[in-house]
C-alpha cells in the first residue's frame, strides 16, 4: 500500500504483491511518458497506481494532477 492514503486494489489473498523492480520499472515508465522524474517522496506503488489512473493523485503527486494518468 504506498503512502498517504493510495491504497491498491482489492486482490485475491493469494494473489502475491507486484515485485519492486516491476514497480520500479512501471515508475520509470510514467516519469518518461510525462517527460520528467517523479517526486522521490512517492512510493514506486503509488506512482505506478496514480500513473495509470488507478488512484486519484494525492500528496507529492498532487502537482501532478492534471497530467496524469500519464497511461490508462
């Protein structure tokens, strides 16, 4: 669950968590889609969740609101 109330989607309790280089790749992908680097302050979760429209932008991301998602 990343940080400042973005939370993830409801999944299976079996289904396993995304790894952190697949969350970490999915940061580096919306930061180029949106031509700049993304606040070190958002977790790589709640970039990936806020990048591709599956959470509102809150926090450090705020800034960022009305050019994400930035992949949907």
């Amino acid at each position: 669950m990343g940080r400042r109330g973005c939370r993830a989607p409801a999944r299976p309790a079996t289904e396993r968590p995304a790894p952190a280089t697949a969350l970490r790749l999915g940061r580096r992908a919306v930061a180029a889609l949106l031509g700049q680097p993304l606040p070190v302050e958002a977790h790589d979760l709640e970039a990936v969740l806020v990048g591709t429209g599956r959470a509102p932008a809150t926090g450090p991301l705020a800034a960022l609101a009305d050019r994400l998602p930035a992949l949907s």
